[in-house]
C-alpha cells in the first residue's frame, strides 16, 4: 500500500503534503483511527508542527483523511484522523507496482531523522535565508519523495528509464520546472550520477523517456547489503577503429543527410539528427555492448549472433521518412545494412571493453553483469565507469580503477567508493560536477 500511495497522483496537493501522506500511511497504516496531536505525530512522521497542520489541513480538503473529533472532559475535543475509504478504494484500483526492487532502501529513505534540519523553516524568514541555514547535503523531504519515486523505477543497477517526466510530477505534485531544480541538487549531491534527458527522432521507433543514474552506494541509499561495483576504465583511443566511427557519426548527425549519402548506412540514416540525439545514441549503443559482455563474457570471441539484441536494435530504431520510399532507394536493404553495421559496431566494442577489463585478472567477470554510465566520446582517450553486480547471490565486489594506456596495465584498488578521488569520479561520470548545466531539461 505505501507503494501504491508514492506513485499515486492527487490533483493539487503540493509535494510536502504527498510527503506526510505516504509517512503516514507508513507509519499507521490504512485501516485503524489516529487520534495523536499535531506535537506527537510531529515527532512520529519526522516532520515540523507547522507542516503537520498544513499537510493534515490540505489531506482533509483533498477528501484523503477524514477527520472526526473525540469528546475530553478536560478541555477542547481531540482530533482524529484516518484515511478515507474512497483514496483506499482508488489505491486499491491502482496496479500493483512490479518489479520494484529497492522497497528496502524507499522504507528507510522517507524515514527522516527529525526535524533539526527544518527548525529554520519554523522560525521563518525569506527563502535565501532558510537557503543559508540549510546544512550542506542534507536530503529535504520533498527530495527524499522524488528519490523514493525514481527508486521504484530503478533496476538493480539503480537506472531509471521507464518513468517519463508527467509521471514524476504526479507523483510527486512536482512542476516540471521544480522537477529540474531538484534533480539538479540531487544530482550535485551525488545521488543521482547521470542523467540522459528524454528524446524524440524521425530514426527512433518511440520517444526515449529521460534515463536517470541513481548511485546505489550512497550513504543515503545503502540498505540492502549489495553495493554496487565499480571498475573504471581508461584506455587510448587509437586502440579502437571503432572510436573513429563514433566520432564520425557525431560528425554527421550535425550536419546535413546529403552529405553523407554515399558513406556507410550508419552514417546515412544517422545523418542530420542533431546534437542532442548523439548522447542518446551513444548510450544506446553502449548498454547493447554490456548486453553482449553479460551475456556472453566467456565465448564474445566467436562472434556470438545474438538475436535478442537484434531484435533489440529492430525496436529501438527505424527510418527517417526521407528514406523510405523512394524508387532510387532500396529501404529494406538500408535498413538491413544498418542493423548489421549496429550489430557489429556493438560487437566490436563489447570485445574492445573486454580486452580491457580483462587486465583485472582477479576478478571473476564472467560471473558479473554491467552497465556503463554514460560519459561523451572524445577523441584520443576513452574514460568508462563500468557497474557490476553478480548474476549469483554470491560473487566478487569492490572498487578498481583499469589504466590500460602505458606499456603496461595498472590497477589501484579502493575499499569504498568514497575512497575514490573526486577528480576521478568525475573523469569516469560517477558524479556531475556541481552546477554542469547540460543535463536537465
């Protein structure tokens, strides 16, 4: 039930009411009367006096909690709160949210500590004063929701590529413009590592939903006793053909389609998508390598045809109409060409990315699946955070940094990603740099 009140849209109640409500129900459940004061469930929830009567005042409006009066001799009748069986049969209505693999790490992220945080929101002031009181890298409640929302959408690997921006903000009671903002201070408090902003392309089967990295080994996070490894690599960029292409189809989706009609069909139905589509594309391409590195980490070098990535790459992309129906183009054998090209260029830097990880003799990779953070391609030399979590319960986990560019591999070892030096999480993407403004949109 609380799962189902988190991802629930309540028209017009704002993100700290949301906040109570779903600590409420947490707290109390859904079928039993609460009949504690503003002071207690103050103390209980973890938010302020104020908030609690702002929230159980707007909850009521909202036909949420229905509120009733208890008689006291002593003085003036107590107030008594329970939810309303019309939201209970609304919820009930709602699908069961599946799949949903972080419940642990949610329950204990809406938990907050107390109220010390927000004693200046008590005592009032402007906002750049509260701003000014407020602690460095404390997770506000209204954050802590969108946290916990995005939580459930996360895979194992804390990546979020399901839940579209409209879906966040009813959730959450969230604008689009205060959804930015926050995903922004989220972001510079290094919970979430990356973001991919969503996309529309006449050479894409669908609209790309945004795609969030949420870094599982956050203090604020850990709670299923899993982190999540980490091998950082970097090698030269002259090591990869493949990296020349790259770049190449960064060359040609800023320009125009005709300059490209005689090249290589990646290039040819590529051509003229725009900046914003290459990071998109590059991902895209990315996460097909590490399907074929989990899948097939073992036999990769006896070009494995693997038709679920195939089929993969069928939904994933189509044709621009320029391309399609034309008496001088053959556009089933463009397409054609350009699923293998894909397939290929996949292919080509998952077995590149092995032969790099592989310096890391110790590790067991075979035993690992991975997911790449995305980092832009540049020319020269290749920076990839790799995360890992075993297939079995049971596996090898740490922290490596991979530096394939001398003579010889060298490998440092951490016991914690906060070990790690900064600079570095942010040369391989396991953190934004504060205030970089290319990522929310």
């Amino acid at each position: 039930m609380p799962l189902r009140a988190l991802l629930c849209e309540i028209m017009g109640l704002k993100p700290e009411a949301k906040y109570f409500l779903v600590r409420f129900i947490q707290c109390f459940g859904v079928t039993d009367p609460v009949d504690l004061g503003v002071k207690d469930l103050a103390k209980q929830v973890g938010v302020t006096d104020r908030q609690v009567s702002a929230a159980l005042d707007a909850l009521v409006d909202a036909a949420i909690l229905i509120r009733s009066l208890i008689p006291n001799e002593r003085g003036r009748p107590a107030r008594c709160h329970r939810v309303a069986k019309t939201f209970l049969a609304q919820l009930d209505r709602l699908p069961v949210p599946l799949g949903v693999m972080h419940e642990v790490v949610i329950e204990r992220l809406m938990v907050h500590a107390g109220h010390v945080a927000d004693q200046g929101e008590e005592r009032g002031g402007s906002l750049a004063e509260l701003r000014a009181r407020r602690k460095p890298g404390v997770l506000n409640r209204v954050n802590r929701l969108l946290l916990a929302v995005l939580l459930c959408g996360a895979d194992r690997f804390g990546v979020v590529r399901n839940l579209g921006t409209v879906q966040i903000c009813k959730a959450t009671g969230l604008t689009k413009e205060m959804l930015r903002n926050r995903l922004k201070t989220l972001m510079d408090q290094a919970l979430i590592r990356s973001y991919i902003p969503g996309l529309s392309s006449p050479v894409l089967a669908v609209k790309r939903k945004s795609v969030y990295y949420l870094n599982l080994n956050h203090a604020q996070m850990v709670g299923d006793g899993q982190a999540t490894s980490i091998l950082g690599i970097s090698g030269a960029g002259k090591d990869h053909l493949g990296l020349d292409l790259l770049l190449g189809i960064r060359s040609a989706v800023n320009r125009e389609r005709k300059e490209y009609a005689e090249k290589a069909p990646i290039l040819k139905v590529l051509a003229g998508q725009g900046r914003s589509f290459y990071r998109t594309f590059q991902a895209l391409l990315e996460e097909y390598a590490t399907q074929l590195l989990s899948r097939h980490w073992l036999n990769l070098k006896d070009r494995v045809d693997d038709l679920q990535l195939r089929q993969q790459i069928l939904k994933d992309f189509r044709l621009p109409a320029d391309l399609q129906g034309s008496d001088d183009i053959d556009a089933g054998d463009i397409r054609t060409r350009f699923n293998d090209q894909l397939f290929n260029f996949a292919y080509d830097m998952a077995l590149w990315f092995k032969s790099l990880l592989s310096s890391a003799s110790d590790v067991p990779l075979s035993d690992l699946e991975f997911v790449i953070v995305p980092q832009p391609a540049t020319p020269g030399h290749l920076y990839r955070a790799f995360l890992a979590r075993p297939k079995a319960d049971q596996c090898w986990s740490g922290y490596l940094i991979i530096d394939t560019r001398g003579a010889k591999a060298s490998i440092r070892s951490f016991v914690g990603e906060q070990e790690m030096p900064l600079e570095e999480l942010y040369v391989y993407g396991l953190r934004s740099r504060p205030g970089n403004g290319e990522v929310i949109k």
